[in-house]
C-alpha cells in the first residue's frame, strides 16, 4: 500500500497561485505514476495532470494546461502541483492518486488516494 498526503490548499483571489504537495511513503515501487485529479460540489471527480513515477512525462487536461504545473522530487518522494492565475472554476477539492499504468487518466486505474486538500478561488 502507498500513503499520500496533500497539503497547500487554501483560499485564494482570481489570478492569484497555489502550489499543492502530495508526499508518498509505503509501498512506492513498481509504480508508474502520480496524478492530480479534483472534484467541485456537485460534479464528478476530473483528472488534471499527471506525472511518470521517474518525473520524465508529464500530462495535462486542456482547462489547467498553459495554468497549472506538475513536477516531482524523487528523493523526497513528493508531488507538486503549481497552480498559477487560478479561476474560481478552479475551485474543488484536489487528490493526489497514484497508478501501477504510466499513462492512464481514468481514476479507476489509480488505487491509492490521499485525503484531499480544499482550494478555493474567489471572483
């Protein structure tokens, strides 16, 4: 089993930045990815980007790219996601998961979640 833990959410102005962190312990090897997904009240949970397990391959859904940022510390065995000129549509609770795939964006094949971190953007 893998652990995740986020952390960096908060409230935040329209055009302000959040960096997110996801640190993994556990179980970590044989793993092909980390990803980023995020859910708003009322909808279903979305993929936002995903990192490769080594940091070489990165993806992004088409509403953050350009925006949002995603990048790993291997030594530390943490996740970042950067999130620059964020709108209030950015606005949910954001997951770190990991995936035994390396380039999967369906939630389903991602078996270890960690709690969720609450960002808020306001107009």
């Amino acid at each position: 089993q893998v652990q995740l833990v986020e952390s960096g959410g908060g409230l935040v102005q329209a055009g302000g930045s959040l960096r997110l962190s996801c640190a993994a312990s556990g179980r970590t090897f044989r793993r092909g990815a980390m990803a980023w997904f995020r859910q708003a009240p009322g909808k279903e949970r979305e993929f936002v980007a995903r990192i490769s397990w080594s940091g070489t391959s990165t993806y992004y859904a088409d509403s953050v790219k350009g925006r949002f940022t995603i990048s790993r510390d291997n030594a530390k065995n943490t996740v970042y996601l950067q999130m620059n000129s964020l709108k209030p549509e950015d606005t949910a609770v954001y997951y770190c998961a990991t995936s035994y795939y390396s380039d999967k964006i369906d939630s389903s094949l991602f078996d270890s979640w960690g709690q969720g971190t609450q960002v808020t953007v306001s107009s």
